[in-house]
C-alpha cells in the first residue's frame, strides 16, 4: 500500500528502470514555473527552474542575469534606462 503522503498529487511519478531490469515509482518534486517579467510577464531567459533547496546552493552568478534590472526582460529594461536618461 502506497504511504499517506505519496497519495496526494503534490509530488510527480516518475518511473525508473532498476539494475535488476524491473519498474519501480519514485516520488519527486514538481520543478517551479519559469520566473516571469515584473512588468510585461514574458518568461526570463537564464535563470535556472530548480526546487528552493537546489537553487540556494546555486553561485550569485548562477542565480540572476548579470546586468542591472535582472528581474526585468531585456525589452522591458532598455526601456526602462532610456527613460532615465
């Protein structure tokens, strides 16, 4: 019988192929969506979907776009330094 907390759809069944050549269910964590855009919501490129735990162990440089407004899409940043300026 399958336990209590495997029941719930929160994890993923992921079927994996043993050593032995049989079948058996594992239980993984679902990826989190794609991080989007603050102001247009298009998906950010070059940013990792990795589970909090895996993404906290992740390099600063790993985790964001190196250049200022990270949290912006390219688009959406140019314009927002062209109005600076």
């Amino acid at each position: 019988m399958v336990q209590g907390k495997e029941k719930s759809r929160s994890k993923r069944r992921v079927y994996v192929k043993t050593p032995g050549g049989k079948l058996k269910k594992h239980y993984r964590i679902r990826k989190p969506s794609q991080l989007t855009c603050a102001e247009c919501g298009k998906k950010l490129l070059g940013i990792p979907r990795l589970i909090p735990s895996k993404f906290r162990s992740l390099p600063k440089t790993k985790k964001r776009a190196s250049r200022p407004y990270s949290n912006l899409c390219s688009k959406c940043m140019r314009k927002k330094l062209l109005s600076k300026i």
